[in-house]
C-alpha cells in the first residue's frame, strides 16, 4: 500500500503590499512578496508507534521526523528513544497526528497545526488527535479541538503508544507561511460568512511578560479617541476572543500573539502592526494578513534591542496618529 499521497500542489504565493509601503521600507519587506510553498502530502500509516513524541514504524525502521519535527533530529537522539519500545505500552486504534515542537505555542498551533488537520479531516472521518501531554497546559488547545468537533488524546511521553491505523498531513508551509486555500477553510471553520464586522480593537501587552511598549498610555489614549477598544486578550477564552474576533474591522497591536486572532476576522478587515525598527525577519503577521485578504498597514518603532521577541519599543506618537487616519480617514 502507497503510504503517501499528494494532495496539494506547490505554487507560489503572492502576497499583497503593505497599504502604507514607504520606499525606505521595502527590504523589510519585499523578500516575502513571493513564496514558494511546497506541494503537501497525507500520510497513512498502519500499526506505528508513537515514542517521546515522534513517529516510529517497527516494520520499516524507520522514524518520521517530518511530520513530528520543524528541525533535524541527531540519529543517535532517536535512537536512543527505543528502549522505550520493549516496555509496558498504551494502545490506540485511529488517530490523526498534527503537531511539531512549536506546536503548543497560540500563533503555531493556529496557524501550522491546525491547518494540517483541516486537510485530514476533509480525506479522512474525524479521529482522535494525538498531543503531547504538555499541551494540557494550554487551555486554548483543547478549546479549538471541541469547537472543531474533534477529541485530544495527550501522551505520556515516558510510555510508547501503539496506533493501529495513522493519518498525518505534512507541514502546510513553512513556518511564517501559509496555504491561502487552507487558512481560509480553517477561518471558515471559525466564524459565519455572514458576520457584519464592526469594531475596532487594540491588543494590549500590558500583562505580557516580554515585548511591550514603553509609553502605552500614550498609545492608548490615542487608539481611543480613534474608536478603538482596548482588549487584554489573556483574560479571554478562545471562544470569546473568537466572537470579539468575527466582529472586528480593524485590528491594532504590537506584534504578537494577539495579531494572530486575525484568523478569527471576516475577510477585508485592517491589522495595523507595531512593528521594532530594522526588522526584515519577523513577516508572519503582514504574510498571514495577505493571505486572509485583509489589508496591512505599519508603523515601524525605535526599540531598546534587536530581538523583536524581547524588544521594548517606544511608539511616535504623531506618526501613530498618520497611519491611523490612512486608514480610517475623516469624510468632510
């Protein structure tokens, strides 16, 4: 039997410009104007097992790091994982596998891991998915998986788990990337064709223990002036960030997880990005605005250090002020 299939194609995706792209700015940008996405493909896999989170077939030998790992695994690491194999073992029938390393983080398990069980899940009837026991922790896993009419089965990473029958897709794109047709489905999935978007809403990173922003009073006395609601999106459910989300017309915030509940807006909303000046490398939020059709607006800002994931920034007030009247512009 062929254990794999191909079931998307590669292609190139193009991703809309920035709506306010100064010149200056175009080599934070312009090397994501174009992304080769790789084909996809689904994965069958009959009595494997599962052994600290990666996937073993005992009548190949062979370990599938790619669909359970973003980055290469040394050989002697995996080989050392098989004493695992001749202890007491958990069994399971069928299961879908979706998750990698980064898995358990808001932005990678929107964005990469689900959209793996969005294609499974349309070639295959639902199953059970296979996590990590880890992601236990996150209440926002198990709280799409239930809206998305699917069961979490946690492993004990000290025990192997026998699958009878596995199905897997591949990564949907790299990470930071993503499949148009695929983003789209998931947000689907999510929210009604029919919701009217009307609010605006600024994601604070207040209660955030890294990347924040400096003078945020100042920002926020502004943003509201401008109509915009201040969320702190950590005191939410998904299911609440999800109905604020599919209300929403245009989203403000530092980058962030927050940025990432765009999935939950209605096509042709605006994301406003707060951005660390000089940074060419963090473009998931203007790639993932493009490919859920909504427009991208920018404001790069001076930072105490390089590392976007630890900055602090300090935000211009007056240049703040600019990009929000581009974007929402007063009608004499």
């Amino acid at each position: 039997m062929k254990l794999s299939r191909s079931i998307l194609a590669a292609h190139i995706a193009v991703r809309e410009k920035p709506k306010n792209l100064r010149p200056e700015d175009l080599p934070l940008f312009e090397h994501e104007f174009k992304k080769k996405i790789d084909p996809v493909e689904l994965f069958q896999l009959s009595n494997i097992s599962i052994i600290k989170n990666v996937i073993f077939s005992p009548a190949r030998l062979k370990f599938y790091t790619s669909l359970s790992n973003l980055f290469t695994v040394p050989k002697m690491k995996l080989i050392r994982k098989l004493w695992l194999f001749f202890l007491p073992f958990n069994k399971i029938e069928n299961a879908i596998w979706i998750s990698d390393e980064w898995s358990i983080d808001y932005f990678h398990w929107l964005t990469d891991a689900l959209p793996r069980l969005i294609v499974v899940e349309e070639l295959m009837a639902k199953d059970t998915v296979i996590l990590p026991d880890s992601f236990k922790t996150k209440s926002y896993i198990g709280e799409s998986l239930d809206l998305l009419g699917f069961k979490a089965y946690y492993n004990n990473y000290k025990r192997r788990l026998a699958v009878k029958q596995l199905h897997a897709a591949s990564h949907i794109a790299p990470t930071g990337n993503f499949n148009k047709q695929v983003i789209g489905r998931l947000r689907d999935r999510f929210i009604s064709k029919e919701t009217m978007p009307f609010r605006k809403i600024y994601i604070s990173r207040e209660k955030a223990t890294k990347r924040k922003i400096t003078n945020e009073a100042a920002v926020i006395e502004l943003v509201s002036v401008y109509g915009y609601e201040i969320h702190f999106f950590e005191d939410y459910d998904l299911k609440k960030q999800i109905e604020i989300m599919s209300q929403t017309k245009s989203l403000l915030g530092l980058h962030g997880a927050g940025l990432t509940n765009m999935l939950f807006m209605p096509c042709n909303g605006q994301v406003f990005e707060l951005r660390n000046e000089n940074d060419a490398h963090n473009n998931c939020y203007f790639s993932l605005a493009s490919d859920l059709d909504h427009e991208y607006y920018y404001l790069l800002n001076t930072g105490d250090i390089e590392d976007t994931h630890r900055v602090e920034i300090t935000v211009d007030i007056s240049k703040l002020k600019t990009v929000i009247e581009l974007m929402h512009p007063v009608i004499h």
